[in-house]
C-alpha cells in the first residue's frame, strides 16, 4: 500500500460523507476534508445510496476507515432512515441497548454504561436535555430520542474509543447526529413522503382515553445550490401524530424490604406474630433469617397517549472563495405528549388475613390477602391527565477556512435551549383519586407472571356507582430547561504526507432549571359527598379484556373484572362545583422547589496522527486533553413545618415559605487517548485503544437542597444533591480484529475493559430534618392503640378523632360512607422525631466493565439476499446484592444484547425483517418507596420488526413498516421474579407510507 492510498485511510469520514452522497458533511469531520476540485465534487455527486444494501456498505466503510472503534447507520435513501425511531435504529449496532416508553425507544445504554453517560452531538455539537415523563422530570443529561424524528436524519455516528476532539461526558460513547450540509451536494434534491399510522395498543383501551385509530406522518426535504456552487439551501421537516397506549399491571409504589425477625409491635406493616390476629393464617412464614417483601399497592392501569412530534432544519451555506465556507444552521424540534390514565387500585392497609409465602432466603408472598374487620376499605379508580410539551431549538455557526495548504482552522458556535413544561390547562402531571369505600377483603395471587387481584365487596355492588367519590387529587406542574452555549476553535496542521497535528480549544456554558410545585388536597377517605357526583359520570366497564396479551393463561376466575372508567376533565368540573372553587384543582405556577445550576468549562487537545510501516501499513494517533469544569447550584425549596395524619395510610407534609440555598464544586482532568491500527493484509485489519473519558453527573445528583418526598407510619423519605461531586473517570481498554472477506460482508471481534472510578451511588442517611414529630407511636397512639387492641390505623384514626376532636392537633371534619371519622391528626411536641431517609448522592467505590462485541455482515453474492448480526456479552462487579437491605453501589443498564437482520433487495422491492433481543438488567437500585432502597430489573425482551419497500418508479417509492410483530410484553421485578413490579402490554404498531422524489 502506497503512503497516499494510506494517508486516505487518515481522513475517512469526511471523505465517505461525500462518496455516499448523503446531503451532509458534519462540522466535526469538516476541518479534515481536502477541498474538492470541481471535477472530482461532480463525480463523487453522482454516487447516491439507494436501498438496504448501500446503506450496509457505507456503515462497514465507516467502521472500517475510522479511528478507533467506530460503529454507524447511513440512511438508505433521501429521507429514508432504517427504522421509524433514531434509538430503534441505533439498537442494531452492536453493544447498544434501548430504554423503550410508551411502546418506543428512547434513550440508549452503551456497553453498559446508561444514558445519562453517553453524550450526544448534532453535527459535532453538543445537545442539551430536558424531558417530562408523564409524572416527573427526568432531571437527568440523556438524549431522548424520541423527541427527534428520524426523516431529517442521514447519518448516525457511535464513537466508542475516546477521540480527543470530542467534547467529553459519553463513557459509554459518543454519539453525533448528522444532517444536511447543500454544498456537498450541487445537486436540486426534493422529496415528500407520507405515512398512515395504525397502533393496535390503541384497540386496548377504554374509549374514553382512546384516540383516532389511524394518525398522519408528512416528512418532506428540499436541498438546492446557487450562484455557481457558491451558495446552499436545505430544508427539511416532519410532522407525525401518533395514539398509542400501554396497560399496565403492578406494584408500581414498590415494596417493603423487612428482616425476617422483625416484631409486629416495631411496624405497622410487619406480618403478626404467631400469637397475633392472623398470625396463625400463615403458610410458610419467613424465618428469622430471612428477608421478606411486603407489597403497598396493587394496581392495574390503562393509558392512552396522543403524540404530536414537530421537526424542521434549515441551513444556509455560503462560499464566498475557495478556501473558506460559511454555514448558518437553525435546528427545532417540539414533542407534545398528552396521557390519559383510567385505573383500579387497592391499597394496603396490611389487615393481614392468610398469607402464603416462597421460601427464603428472600421470602416473596405467593398469596397476599387482606380482611378488614373494622369497616371497609376504598376501591380506587383514579384517573389521571398529563399534558407535557418537550422542545429543542439550536441556532449554529460555522466556519471552515483553508488557511494555507498545511493549515486548516475552523470556528464553530451554537447557542441551543432544550425546555420541558406543561401543556394542558391544569399543569403538566394531574390526577384525581376516586374511590368507593367498600372493600371488604382484598387478595392478590403472586405466583405467575401476571398478578391477580381480587376485591370483596360490601353491600350490594349494583349500587356502587353511588357510592363513587372524588378522594385526593394532585395538580403539579414541572419545568425544566437546559441551555447550552458552546464555542470551539479547531485546528489541522499537515506536517507531512504521513502526519497530522490536530488541535483546539473550547468553552461551554450550561445552564440547567428544573422546578416543580404542587397542589394536592389530601381528603383521601373522602372529598364532598358520594352525592355531589352524578351516578352518570361512572361508566361500568370490565377490566379483564384490556389485559388479554399480559395475563396469558393465567386463570381468571378470581380476578376482579368489574370497574367505573370516566371523563377526567367532567369530574373535576364536578369537583370544583361541590366545592364552589377550583383552588384545588388546578396547578399552580409559583414553583416552591427551584433549583438551578451553572456548569462553565474550558478544555483544550492536541493530537499528533501519523502512518508508517513496521513489515505492515500501520497508523497512530496520539492525543491529550485537558477539561476544567466549575460547577454553581442554587436552590429554592420548600421548609417543612410540620406532619399530618390524613387517612389510613396517608400523611402530609406541611410545608411553609421556601428558602434558598447555593452550593458549588469544581473539578479538572488530563484525559490521554491513543489509537492504533495495522492493516496485516487486504483483508485483515486489528486495532488497539487506550484512553480515558469522564461522565458527569446527573443533573439531580449536584443540585443543592434537600427536599422531603413523603412520609407513611414506617418513616419518611427525601433527597438532597450534592454539587461537589466528581464525574466518573473511566479507563478504557479496546482490542478488535475484523476480516472483510467479500463485499459487502465481514466478521469482526473485539474485547473491551472499562476500569471506573467515583462511580456515583447513593448514600441513604437517617435525618430528623426540621424536627418534625410524628403522630405515630406518640402516647396518644398507644392510647389508642391499647383501646382497639392492636395497632389497626382505622380504628386508631376513629378512637382519637372521637375522642379528641378539637384538641392535641386533632381536628374530625366528618365521617365517610362507611362510618369512619374523618380529619387530620397532626404530630405534636413530645410525639416521636419524624425520621426520614434522605438519599445523598455521594462518589464511592470504583469498579470495571468488561465486554465482548461479535458482529457478522454476509451478502449472498448478487442474489440480493443478506444478514446482518451482533451479540454482545457484558459483565461488571457493580452487581445489585438482592438480600442486602444496605447501601449499595450497581450498575444500571448492563445487559446482554443481540441482534438478527435478514433483507433481500432488488431492483423493485426491498424486505428487511430484524430481531432485537436484549437480556435482562438492572434499570434502578431504588425502587422501593420504603423500607430501605430495592432494586428493579427489566427482563429479557425481543421484538421483531419488518418493512417492505417497492420502488414503482424512479420517482416513487412505498413503504409497509410493521413495528412488534410479536407483540411483547415486558416485565420488571424486584429482589425475587415473584416481587413483580410491572406488566407492561403496548401492542403492535403498522405503517404504510409513500415516498415522491422530484
């Protein structure tokens, strides 16, 4: 191999950017371009990716000219990106796994290592984040994918070897977005595609949460050059509606984490001892020795989502000579997303009744039942509104100048705001709790995958609609916004025909807010009268047919099946009548949690890349750069002023005015990268990586200020940041041998070891903030207590709600339709400390990674049929330890994963059909509301995907996409299978499009 054909290998993705013609040349990779003469510009525009197979080759010639362990998809036409989702597309590169929502991907695990450190680029950029998920804000720095549409896309990049030039954050990778660039393409580009939507998660529904069976997509890209290939234009966008929906079946506020040897007279929610009411109803109680899971609630829930998602690009470029070019790009996106949410619940009050439980060491129950010999319990049928609205808006700058024939240098700029907030007239997250109060008995079958609750009603249920009430209800609104305002200067300097000195240095500025507040009226047992809700309002349904996929075999015969669906916004107007004010239904926007924190960084690279020969045609590149980050964090949050005991198991925190607090931190790293590569022969290429990357933490791990979440008679629990943490610091080891056996076809290999250090976990520390008191266990309690002959929280309610109305901070406002007093009871002086476990973000222990990456890409000569395939296999010692109730540091994210591509193209039609599997893993180590922080696990889920293409002209093309062919069910869990979290059943999803390219 001659050193020019080897100094092309140095400059690949430019230079493939242009040979595939994909309408773009990222700002990133622009500094390393040669300038093309307009000779060899016009023949490498005629080179267009057409279809499945183009597509492959160009992402096997990325992999094979890059730098280090590169992996990438390239659109197979204008406008036409494999899959329908950017993070369903990326799961088909080897070591990437998906986080799905609502039946979509949306956030992307790398080698193990979660979103929140992967970084993301647009065209070499840095992309803020800020999203609402249907309760909370994700607080957190991943990209969610889901936000941008896929249509306007051409390329995707994963970097999974460190490059120096790259901003830092992405452990995992790094992930850079490519789009439009007109002056690589002197070509007129026009194209409009079109596409019908029919989700069948949508059939599985209430009709009153459901939406329009079938939805729009409109996509269209213009590109276009002027003035003698002096002057560019592109402009491209989408529109896509989307109603879908996911039933859901679960404990979705977690369980109770208890030793074995816990006495009844310690916890309310112990199991009773031998001697104790329902004490000798239990088979195979939980031995000393063990750990045992009780559950809080069960829940079977139907939602349905309407999805709007907005995207548009424009880019002006400007050459106004040779050797310099001028681009001015502005990139929007905008998601709204609108739930609607029907639910039948029942909460534990843990009136044990007969229990049957799995053998330790950790004991889950089999058969958890209830009987409630003081009065009734609530049947809850909630409902809840969410209305949130996620938008990007990024302005950018660049300027690319050919200073000499050694030297390059280029500018780029952009200022970019992601912000999240509400987008219903109530506030973004909004639920009303209604219920009737008529639960006799309660039982809920663990033992299968699906788990069957069963309802003892007292009375006569048919006439259950009129005892239908408003109980609690919850307004909260959420905001966040994340800016980011980014300078970085480049530089490459020729030395030589075999050498390179690449170089440059930055500033970021990032700013991110996130605030809440929260209007919630605690009147659980109770709000107004059953008489103030028309009887019309409640609509009778049955629950059992919108869970058919999720139960499976499993036997239905005692599982509740009757229950009332409404209009969410009908019973609020009800509610706001009865009460003659809507001060409590509806959110405000005088947010008492406010927190804000500013991260200022400087960096600076250099990197020196050259060739030789040492028996065989090898590369180096060497770099170093330096990080230097101060971090500021202000926050504005709520000061508790007291507890009340509001319903059987429920309780409010009392907050006054909120106060302030700042905090900072600061931080700065030499991170080394070197990357090495020999070509053995035409065939055989090895490649070696060193280097070392940090990730930062998540924006809820470094805001200031401590906030209380909740409180229940076991204890409460909170959060606080902690601004002076260090990111992780990972070093990362990479080999791989890859063999290119044919066209279109190669079989590769590779190792990887990530050795992390200040791995970030969370530290739960016992506090008794504000010296609030608690009305449970005080000596009123055990009064009452000894009166009703054990700790029964209805019956103690009633004892000192009758018996001290008025008095001690007790104050009775009525009884329910089941007799019970109603009212607050609020700690007093001398009542036991309220202690609360606040969580703490803290930099622990340190830990590895290590991998191993299989891929496979065969095309069967010139049949027009191939595969594609990859397995990875990770492992880490940061494992969850399930029968350990301490602190613990786990790795969130790490899965095994596979994936199985099968197409056939020709000259009309194009089939792709593909498998993604991804093993199961841990995806949160504190799910647990109480008792202690508990795991979740996600288990193992596959999904088959299928599109079909027909080319019927050059000019027209169609589309048939089906998305879940096998329609999954996914599971999560938590310390045992048994302890079973949630039972998510969304459905299958189909398109059928059509594309016209002018």
């Amino acid at each position: 191999m001659t050193r020019n054909l080897r100094r092309r290998h140095l400059v690949p993705l430019s230079r493939l950017a242009a040979a595939c013609a994909v309408l773009i040349a990222p700002t990133l990779q622009a500094q390393t371009a040669e300038p093309a003469k307009k000779d060899e510009g016009a023949q490498l525009d005629t080179v267009v990716i057409t279809g499945i197979r183009k597509s492959l080759d160009s992402s096997l010639d990325l992999k094979r000219k890059a730098q280090g362990v590169v992996d990438g998809i390239v659109a197979e036409d204008i406008g036409k990106f494999p899959d329908t989702n950017l993070a369903e597309s990326m799961q088909r590169i080897a070591g990437v796994s998906i986080d799905r929502a609502n039946g979509e991907g949306s956030r992307v695990t790398v080698r193990g290592v979660g979103p929140d450190f992967n970084l993301v680029l647009l065209n070499g950029r840095q992309m803020p984040a800020a999203n609402l998920a249907d309760t909370t804000a994700s607080n957190a720095r991943s990209f969610d994918f889901a936000n941008l549409a896929s249509e306007g896309v051409a390329a995707l990049e994963v970097y999974k070897t460190g490059r120096s030039e790259n901003p830092t954050g992405g452990i995992g990778a790094t992930i850079n977005i490519k789009t439009a660039r007109p002056l690589d393409n002197p070509k007129t580009v026009a194209s409009f595609g079109a596409k019908l939507v029919s989700d069948d998660s949508n059939k599985r529904l209430p009709g009153v949460i459901a939406g329009s069976q079938n939805t729009p997509e409109l996509s269209g890209i213009y590109s276009q050059v002027f003035a003698d290939g002096t002057f560019g234009i592109a402009l491209s966008g989408s529109l896509q509606k989307r109603n879908s929906g996911y039933n859901q079946a679960g404990v979705p506020n977690g369980w109770y984490s208890k030793p074995g040897n816990l006495a009844n007279a310690n916890d309310w929610t112990a199991l009773p001892l031998p001697n104790e009411p329902g004490g000798s109803k239990i088979t195979n109680r939980p031995k000393p020795t063990d750990l045992y899971e009780v559950p809080q609630n069960l829940m079977y829930s139907m939602n349905g989502i309407e999805r709007t998602r907005t995207n548009g690009q424009l880019v002006l470029q400007y050459r106004p000579m040779k050797d310099l070019t001028l681009t001015l790009d502005k990139t929007y996106s905008e998601n709204k997303i609108h739930t609607k949410r029907s639910e039948l619940s029942a909460w534990f009050n843990f009136a044990y009744d007969k229990t049957t439980w799995a053998d330790g060491p950790i004991a889950s129950p089999l058969i958890f039942s209830e009987l409630y010999t003081n009065g009734p319990a609530d049947v809850a049928m909630g409902g809840a509104y969410y209305g949130t609205k996620n938008k990007n808006d990024s302005t950018g700058f660049n300027a690319v100048w050919r200073a000499s024939e050694r030297l390059k240098l280029e500018l780029d700029a952009h200022h970019s705001v992601a912000t999240a907030g509400a987008d219903s007239p109530y506030g973004t997250n909004n639920a009303l709790g209604v219920s009737m109060q008529n639960r006799a008995s309660d039982r809920v079958d663990f033992s299968g995958k699906f788990p069957v609750l069963g309802i003892g009603l007292s009375g006569n249920p048919a006439d259950s609609a009129s005892l239908m009430q408003v109980t609690g209800s919850s307004f909260r609104n959420a905001y966040m916004r994340n800016a980011i305002d980014q300078a970085q200067i480049k530089g490459k300097y020729t030395l030589s025909d075999a050498s390179n000195l690449d170089f440059g240095v930055g500033l970021t500025k990032v700013n991110n807010r996130t605030a809440f507040a929260n209007v919630q009226q605690n009147d659980w047992g109770g709000h107004n009268k059953p008489s103030d809700y028309a009887d019309t309002l409640w609509q009778a349904d049955t629950i059992q047919q919108y869970f058919s996929r999720a139960m499976g075999s499993v036997d239905r015969s005692a599982m509740v099946n009757n229950f009332f669906v409404w209009d969410f916004n009908a019973v609020r107007d009800a509610a706001v009548k009865a009460d003659g004010s809507d001060k409590w239904f509806k959110a405000t926007d005088n947010f008492d949690d406010d927190r804000r924190t500013q991260e200022r960084s400087t960096s600076a690279f250099v990197q020196y890349s050259a060739d030789f020969d040492w028996g065989v045609p090898m590369s180096a590149a060497l770099g170093l750069r330096y990080e230097r980050t101060k971090v500021d964090s202000q926050a504005l949050v709520p000061i508790a002023t007291g507890i009340q005991w509001v319903s059987a198991n429920e309780f409010a925190i009392l907050k006054g005015a909120p106060g302030f607090t700042s905090l900072s931190g600061k931080y700065s790293y030499l991170l080394p990268s070197i990357d090495w590569e020999a070509e053995l022969s035409s065939q055989w290429k090895v490649r070696a990586s060193f280097g070392e990357s940090i990730g930062r933490p998540g924006w809820d791990k470094i805001q200031g200020g401590q906030t209380l979440t909740e409180y229940r008679a076991g204890g409460g629990t909170g959060n606080q940041g902690n601004p002076g943490l260090k990111p992780l610091l990972s070093k990362n080891f990479d080999f791989s041998a890859e063999y290119y056996y044919a066209k279109s076809s190669y079989a590769a290999i590779g190792i990887f070891r990530k050795n992390i250090s200040n791995y970030i976990g969370t530290s739960v520390v016992p506090m008794t903030p504000f010296s609030l008191t608690s009305p449970i266990n005080g000596a009123l309690f055990k009064e009452a207590a000894a009166s009703c002959g054990g700790a029964d929280l209805t019956c103690v309610r009633n004892y000192l709600l009758n018996t001290y109305n008025g008095r001690m901070g007790i104050v009775k406002t009525g009884v329910d339709g089941s007799g019970n007093a109603l009212g607050t009871i609020a700690g007093q002086s001398g009542d036991p400390m309220a202690v609360f476990n606040i969580s703490v973000p803290t930099n622990q222990r340190s830990d590895h990674i290590n991998g191993l990456e299989l891929n496979v890409q065969h095309a069967f000569g010139r049949s027009g049929f191939g595969l594609a395939a990859n397995y990875t296999y990770v492992r880490s010692g940061l494992k969850f330890k399930d029968d350990d109730l301490q602190d613990q540091n786990a790795l969130v994210g790490l899965s095994n994963s596979a994936n199985l591509v099968g197409f056939y193209e020709d000259d009309r039609y194009s089939v792709r059909m593909a498998y993604n599997w991804r093993g199961e893993f841990l995806n949160s180590t504190n799910a647990a509301v109480n008792g202690g922080s508990g795991p979740s696990y996600t288990e193992p889920y596959g999904q088959w995907d299928l599109s079909i293409g027909y080319k019927y002209s050059p000019h027209l093309s169609f589309q048939f996409e089906a998305i879940n062919l096998n329609d999954g069910v996914i599971r999560t869990h938590g310390r045992t299978r048994l302890e079973v979290q949630s039972v998510t059943q969304t459905g299958r999803r189909f398109m059928v499009g059509a594309r016209y390219t002018f």
